[in-house]
C-alpha cells in the first residue's frame, strides 16, 4: 500500500513552505520591490508599501523563514535582499510539476466548478491558501 506521507520529501516541503510565503498580496508586493534593487532597508520598505514596520517586519520574517529573502543587519537598521537562487529554483519546480500535470497542454477547464457567480466572486477573492497574518 502506497503512504502518500512516504512520498513527500524535503524538497516538497521547501516548496510549500516558500508557496505559502508567497500566498500574501503584501509579501508578494514586498518581493517585487526587492527584485528591482540590490537590497533594501525596512525604512524604505515601509515608506514604498505604506504600512506600519512592525506589519512590514512580519511579513519580511515570512520571507525570510521561506529563505526567498535574506537579511543581514547594518549598524542600525535592518537590509534585505532578494535570493534569486531560491526564486529561480520555485520558478523551475513550478513550471516542471505544471507541465507535468498538463502533459505540457494546459488548455481551458471544462465544467467550471465556479458557474454561480456568487461562488466565483467568493473564489476569487479569498484564494485558497489565502490567509492574513
């Protein structure tokens, strides 16, 4: 008998570990501001999002938990940097097990589960694996 728990690995842990950081509209927000500069200070990520540093330092530690960012302190303020390895590595797990599953043909669903328009509002606006911190 096959154990589904047998199955999954290390690798598929990291995975899910840096997809669930990145299922936040503010972390994903906080990633695209850091992949446009070598690095940034708190402060500056504070002033470009516009929320408290304490909100901003959660989700930074969210990040940098998934190791889809790097920190290091400087004097007195705190820096981080985007680690492209590990951003590039997710990019490559996801489109290998997407194409995988698809048979590299990932056309439209048929029989949308969603045809109430009221269950795809509700869909859409509450992702699954959505959750605020």
């Amino acid at each position: 008998m096959n154990d589904l728990n047998s199955e999954i690995d290390l690798r598929d842990e990291a995975v899910t570990r840096r997809l669930a950081a990145l299922a936040h509209p503010v972390r994903l927000k906080l990633l695209r501001h850091l992949g446009h500069s070598k690095s940034c200070c708190v402060k500056d990520l504070v002033a470009r999002i516009g929320m408290a540093q304490s909100t901003v330092s959660q989700h930074l530690k969210v990040l940098v938990d998934a190791e889809l960012v790097s920190y290091r302190p400087e004097q007195t303020r705190s820096c981080y940097t985007i680690n492209a390895d590990a951003v590039h590595s997710l990019i490559g797990v996801i489109e290998q097990t997407l194409t995988h599953c698809c048979g590299g043909d990932c056309g439209p669903v048929q029989g949308d589960d969603c045809e109430d328009p009221q269950r795809r509002e509700d869909a859409l606006s509450h992702p699954a694996g959505y959750k605020d911190i």
